[in-house]
C-alpha cells in the first residue's frame, strides 16, 4: 500500500493527465445475487466462518467495557476482560438461553436478568441463585461459550464465530487506526436494502459529480480515484482539488490529513472511512436480503504526539459528522434506495461494472471465491455425517 507521499504523486499524476485508476475488466454480477433467500442465507453463513470486524478497540477504552449486537444474526458480547484481555461469546446464559448483554456498557459481571446467573468477564460461571436445586450442574463446564476466535488488528475487534474457510480480511490487511484515536460518537441504523449496494456506493468516484453537483463535486474531482487491492479488502481515495497547494510540499513525514477521503474496504461487511475531519467505521450487519442494520462508530482523527484531542477538534469533527450526514450520505441513500425499489423490475438480469468500477468487482469476486470456499467445505461435512 502506497504512503501518503506516493498517493500524493500517484494523485498529482492523474490530475496533470486527466487520468484515474482503471482495472483490466468488467464484472457482470447477476441482479438474483441482490433478492435471492438462498444467496443471502449464504453470504450469512459465510459471515459466521470469516474474520469480521465486530467494533473499533477504541469502543473498549475500560476493564468492563463491552458491545453486544447481533453478528451475521447470532447474538455475541465483546467484551475487555479485568486483566485487559479482549473476549467474545455467545450472548446466552448457558441456563435458558437469555441474552446477557445489551447496547454498550461497562461491568464487573454478566448478570442474567431472568434468574440470576452471573459470569465473571472471562466466561466463567461465578454464581447460581439456589444452587442446591441444580445437583448435577457441572460449573467448570457452564461457563459462557466462546467464539472460536477473536483478533485485534488494524485497530479492529475481528471475531470469527466458527472454524474458517480462510483468512478473509485479516490476509492483508493495513493498519487503519491509531491508538490516539478516540471514539467520540456512535450511532445505530436500519435501511431497506441489501448490503452490497451500500458498498458499491462508496468504491467509486465515477458518481461523484452526476450524484454529487453541489456537495461534494465542488471540492473534488469528477471520476478520479486511486484504488488499491489489499488481499480481498481494497482501499479507494478520492482527492480534494486542495490537494494540488502540496505540490512542492517535502515528501518526508507528508500526511493527506484533510487532503483525501479514503475508503477501506474491510472485507467483506465493513469500513473504516479516513474523512475530512473524523474516521468513520460502519459495520453491516444484513438481516435479510431487503435491510441492513448499520453500526457507525465516529473517531478523531490521530494525534501525532499522543495528546488528547482539543475541544476545537472535536467541534471540527462532530461538523464533519453533520454535514455528511445532511449532504453527500443522503445523496447516496437516495441512490441505492431507488435501485433497491428497481431491482424486481426485470429490466436487468445482471449489473455491469466497468473499468471506472474495479474495487466492486474485486469485492464481488472475492464473495464469489469464499462462497466457494463454504459451499465446498458444507458439502465435505454432509458428506462426513452418516
């Protein structure tokens, strides 16, 4: 992956050519893969045997902090244990099955609110109310379930909730966030689409001056872009025209803050956005093939000496928040909410990505290439079971 100094120039040289990043072909991606039951209980199941980013670390900053949320539509806490360590498990008292957990927090123990079963932070089962009517519980075997693995890379919480059928994201991935970053708002979200047309939105800069005239044209470029491949994940930058005032600025320690947007593609359900003033990391979590539930998470940008960030900068960024979010995000929403309504229509049996579009056909090969990778393992596990 390129350094801000080499994107710089890499940027400077489409702009002085009227060029931009091309890829070496279409992907025709079939317009079924949008509406089907089937591809979506798929792409599901895929989600439960791959590393996918849960939440940012920065939404753990304490012993006891903890995020609960469905996870490919299994209930599952994250949680920073007392002695700093980062677990996940299923989110169900190993009694009856009631979720422990809910929204965002911090504690000391999960206590289930139907009888009382209480777990330390590590998953062991600490406490059981009238224990005497439970003669045969084996304690030591009761405990919270965990996930079978949990990784922090990138400044993300990767949970994988079964045995993988590979590396996913975590083949190659960058790192996308400091630990001077701090999480400064979150919000949750429902919208009546597929997932995919919420990515595919935001891998190209060919839309931007049709979609975006007075919002973020204006600033930009029409259909300029750098796109990089990262392993299945991919990265897409997108310039602002006060980019050029760098021209003659030293390459060393050069930094695009503010300069760029950039789009990191985590595959194959995440984001982490470096804009303007604040990094967004947003978090799919499809519900059927008609509507996504989105976690958004708002983080400063970073502080090179490690400081605090100043009342000032949090102003800039919670306007950058406002102002995407009244702009540029409703245009998009627009958008992708009118091909939704399309897609029944019959006027396409398939959607064509063009040159302009190769980050999307690298997300929709990379799916194609780990559905693969499920469907044979599933049919090697009918074949196992007599």
């Amino acid at each position: 992956m390129q350094n801000d100094a080499e994107l710089l120039d890499h940027i400077l040289s489409h702009i002085d050519n009227g060029t931009t990043d091309l890829g070496d072909e279409d992907w025709h991606e079939p317009v079924a893969n949008y509406s089907s039951q089937a591809r979506f209980d798929a792409e599901r199941r895929l989600m439960r045997r791959l590393p996918v980013p849960f939440c940012p670390l920065a939404a753990l900053p304490e012993l006891g902090s903890y995020v609960a949320r469905s996870s490919a539509g299994v209930p599952i806490v994250v949680v920073r244990d007392l002695d700093g360590t980062i677990r996940a498990f299923r989110n169900a008292c190993r009694h009856r099955g009631m979720q422990l957990a809910e929204g965002t927090g911090c504690t000391k123990i999960f206590r289930c609110t139907y009888h009382g079963w209480a777990y330390r932070l590590d998953g062991r089962l600490e406490y059981v109310p009238h224990e005497h009517g439970f003669p045969d519980l084996d304690k030591d075997n009761s405990g919270l379930v965990p996930v079978y693995a949990v990784d922090i890379r990138g400044g993300l919480v990767f949970v994988t909730q079964d045995e993988p059928v590979g590396p996913g994201a975590l083949e190659s991935l960058p790192d996308l966030l400091t630990d001077d970053q701090v999480l400064f708002d979150s919000n949750e979200s429902v919208n009546d689409i597929n997932w995919k047309l919420t990515a595919e939105a935001t891998l190209e800069g060919y839309h931007i001056k049709p979609t975006h005239p007075e919002t973020f044209y204006p600033y930009g470029y029409d259909n300029m872009n750098v796109i990089e491949m990262q392993g299945p994940n991919s990265r897409i930058c997108f310039p602002f025209r006060r980019i050029e005032k760098l021209r003659d600025a030293p390459r060393q320690n050069l930094s695009l803050d503010r300069m760029v947007t950039v789009v990191n593609r985590v595959f194959p359900f995440a984001s982490v956005n470096r804009l303007s003033q604040h990094y967004d990391v947003t978090l799919a979590e499809p519900e059927s093939p008609t509507r996504t539930r989105y976690f958004s998470y708002k983080l400063t940008l970073p502080i090179p000496d490690g400081s605090a960030p100043t009342e000032e900068a949090l102003t800039r960024a919670k306007k950058d928040v406002a102002f995407l979010a009244s702009t540029g995000n409703k245009e998009d929403e627009k958008v992708v909410t009118d091909i939704q309504a399309a897609i029944g229509s019959g006027a396409n049996t398939y959607y064509t990505f063009g040159r302009f579009e190769s980050a999307i056909a690298h997300l929709h090969r990379n799916l194609a290439h780990y559905l693969a990778q499920l469907d044979e393992l599933e049919r090697d596990i009918v074949t196992i079971v007599p």
